[in-house]
C-alpha cells in the first residue's frame, strides 16, 4: 500500500518538476527504474591496494566508475543533483556492511569511520561534501579525524606519478580515539593516491586503519591490484 502510495506522490511531483534520470537522462523522476535496479544490484568487491613498505591495504567498492554509475556520480558531485543521493547511500551502506563483517574480532565495536576531507575549492564550488552527504544518508557517522596540512591540486587533471606527488603528506590525524580500528571512506577510488595518504597518516597517528570503503573505483588507473576475493575473508 505505501509503495504504491509513495510511487504515485513520486509521479505527481515529477509532473509538477520533471527531472531527467541522472543516469540515462530519460525523463523520470531522479533516477528511472533501470538504473535504479542497477545500482541495487550492486555487490560488494575487495581488492587491495599496496603500500610503500609492500603491505596491502583491503580496498572494497561496489560499482565500477564508468557507464551508469558514473553518470549518476557526477551528477551528484558536480551536477548538484542530491535527489540521487539516497540511491547511492544504499549502495555505500552495503559496502561498509561488507567491510565491517570482514573486520577481525578484536576491531568489532571499535572501529571508527573516517572520510576523505574535501578542499576548501570544492566545497566553495559544490555548496556541499559529496562525500559527508552520502555518509549521513547511509546513516553512519564520520569521525572527521583527517584534516588537510596543505594546499592540493585538482586531481582530475593529474596523471598517476603526479596524483600521488600532489597527496604526499598532504593529511593528518586530529583527535578520535586512541588507537582506533579505521575505516577510509571516499566516494571514488582512481588512482589510490588519496587513500594511501590517508593510510598513512593514520598509521603515523598510531591508528591501524582495517581497509578503505568506496562506493566506486575506477580499476583501469588503481595500481597493484589483486583480483576480487570472495567477501568474507577479513581485513588486514
């Protein structure tokens, strides 16, 4: 009865402010119900990211950033169409559950959730933290413990060598709990650049960050990755 009800309060309000499907550009409502069916299928995969000492850092995603999904990802990060935000929590929130089910016993319960800052330039230019709007729509918390130390470049523009010079030792740890189990959170993984950055200076912070979370990657330009592994084996 509420789907029903729900679905035709949706389509009155299209009516009223049609939108295009953020994804396909049909005319729908925020998002129509092939792409929408598309992103629910989504499942979690790990795969690993490697470290300067030769360690690897589990890294789990559920969409690859291209097609579809990377429609609908800039429309949100760059279009300001936050009507498709509550699609891509859903799908944020079964990557994390994935990622904290895979967690090692001694983490359960203490592990803390931490996003990717974003910079002043971005936020200037959006009105609002893509990433911060999809963790409270999924219902998590972020700790807000990495904070910028300096000035970075677009990384859009940047090639692989040069993404990961503009992130080194860009970031620190402020505040949280001593010793936290961490989660990264980003919206996107390109090249790993941001994320290992942040690994590190968790670690430098005396953290031990489990594994990153993302909702999409873009596997052609992540560097030293492991094929998927079966969801369940934990984090390390």
């Amino acid at each position: 009865m509420w789907s029903r009800l729900h679905g035709a309060v949706l389509d009155a309000w299209a009516a009223l402010a049609p939108v295009d499907c953020a994804g396909c550009e049909t005319p729908d409502r925020a998002l129509c119900e092939t792409c929408r069916a598309e992103l629910a299928a989504a499942v979690p995969a790990r795969h690993a990211l490697t470290r300067a000492d030769g360690t690897e850092l589990p890294v789990w995603h559920a969409l690859e950033y291209g097609g579809t999904a990377r429609s609908i990802l800039l429309a949100f990060k760059d279009g300001g169409r936050t009507d498709v935000a509550p699609a891509l929590a859903a799908v944020l929130r079964r990557v994390v559950r994935a990622a904290l089910a895979a967690s090692p016993p001694e983490a359960r319960g203490r592990v803390v959730l931490a996003g990717i800052p974003s910079t002043r330039a971005a936020f200037r230019r959006r009105g609002y933290v893509p990433l911060r709007h999809l963790v409270t729509r999924a219902g998590y918390r972020d700790e807000r413990m990495l904070v910028a130390t300096r000035q970075t470049q677009d990384q859009s523009d940047l090639d692989t060598t040069a993404r990961f010079a503009n992130r080194k030792e860009s970031l620190a740890v402020r505040g949280g709990p001593v010793g936290a189990f961490v989660v990264l959170l980003d919206d996107i993984i390109t090249t790993g650049a941001t994320i290992l950055e942040a690994d590190r200076a968790f670690h430098a912070a005396g953290h031990r960050v489990l594994c990153a979370v993302a909702v999409a990657r873009t596997p052609r330009r992540i560097p030293a990755l492991r094929a998927d592994v079966q969801i369940g084996r934990k984090c390390s």
